[in-house]
C-alpha cells in the first residue's frame, strides 16, 4: 500500500505541477490578449490620426490651388493692363512720330523758300 500512496502523491505533485504550469500559461495567454488589444487600439488610435492627416491634407492641397488661381488670375489681369499700357505707348510714339515728320516736311518747305 505504501507504493500506491506514493503512487497517489506523485500524481498530485504532478497534478500540482500541471495545474500550475496551466494557471501560468492562461495568465500568459492573457497577457498576450492584453497586449493584443492594446496594439489594436493603438493601431487604431494611429489609424484615425492618419485618416485626420489625409483629410486635412486634401483641405490644405484645395485652399492652395484655389490660392494658385487667384494669384495666376491676378499675374493675368495685370500683364493685360500692361500690354494695353504698352500699345496705347506704341500708338502715342507713332503720333510723336508723325508730328516729327511733319514739322519736318515743314522746316525743308520753309527752308526751300
């Protein structure tokens, strides 16, 4: 009898054992889902930013070319004014021009007399 209650001892050392290698495996496994969660959560904390930064982004790149057209509408309007300002300067050199040439065709006229 004494090897069957030696028997019985081993085995609930070993169930001892067992039990407790068990116990630290679940509370390892949970730390594992812990740690699983939180990296879930912060790749989704990390996720949101990101799809914050995109729309801020596309919002930012919107104002900008909308800014870019009013400056090149602004560049436009302005080298219209001065290719008016610089033909109506052509047409008042071909006045000056012309007056020269009479008051030329003048002095000969008035010279040849």
């Amino acid at each position: 009898m004494s090897r069957t209650k030696e028997r019985e001892a081993q085995t609930e050392q070993r169930i001892s054992k067992l039990s407790a290698l068990l116990l630290e495996l679940k509370g390892k496994r949970q730390v594992k889902t812990d740690s699983n969660e939180h990296h879930k959560a912060k790749l989704k904390g990390i996720k949101s930013e990101l799809d914050e930064s995109r729309s801020t982004f596309k919002k930012l790149e919107a104002k900008y070319e909308e800014r870019m057209e009013q400056i090149l509408l602004s560049h436009k309007n302005k080298l219209k004014e001065h290719v008016q300002t610089v033909k109506h300067q052509a047409q008042q050199i071909k006045h000056y021009n012309k007056t020269i040439d009479s008051y030329k065709h003048q002095i000969e006229i008035a010279e040849v007399n």
